[in-house]
C-alpha cells in the first residue's frame, strides 16, 4: 500500500514526465533546431581545434547526427500519434 507521502511523489514524476515528453512534431522541430544549434557550434569548435580535413569530418559527423536524430524523432511522434489513435 502506498503512502500520501508516495503518492504526490508519483504524481509529481508524472507531470515531471509529461513536460518532458515530446507529443507533437512542432515540438520536435524545436527540439531539433536545438540540438542543430549545439552541434553547429561543436562543429565549428572542431574546425579551430583541428585545422584541416579532420575538423571538416568532425563538423560533418555533428552535422550527420542531428540529421540521423532529427529524423528518427519525428518518426516518434509520428508512430506515437498513430498508436494512441
């Protein structure tokens, strides 16, 4: 059995939860444009750090990430959308 004390613990994880739970795409574009923002200045840290070809891969390999990511996100949603319907 469980405790009030317990109980407003869950119900506090769970509203935790749901803030941080991506539901619809426009969300996740902005999660994506987040996380391009970081990474493009990851990359362009790479490119002072490592002069050359290596900074260019690295940049790139930041750049492919966020692509890979960005796409297996909104099909996430997507998926998430048609199961709860």
């Amino acid at each position: 059995m469980r405790t009030w004390h317990g109980l407003c613990v869950a119900f506090a994880m769970d509203k935790l939860k749901r803030l941080f739970t991506i539901k619809t795409k426009f969300e996740a574009f902005l999660a994506i444009y987040a996380v391009a923002l970081g990474a493009t200045a990851r990359g362009l840290h790479y490119l002072d750090e490592y002069p050359g070809p290596a900074g260019e891969i690295l940049f790139l390999a930041c750049c492919g990430a966020v692509m890979v990511v960005g796409g297996l996100m909104i099909d996430g949603v997507t998926l998430k959308q048609a199961y709860d319907s």
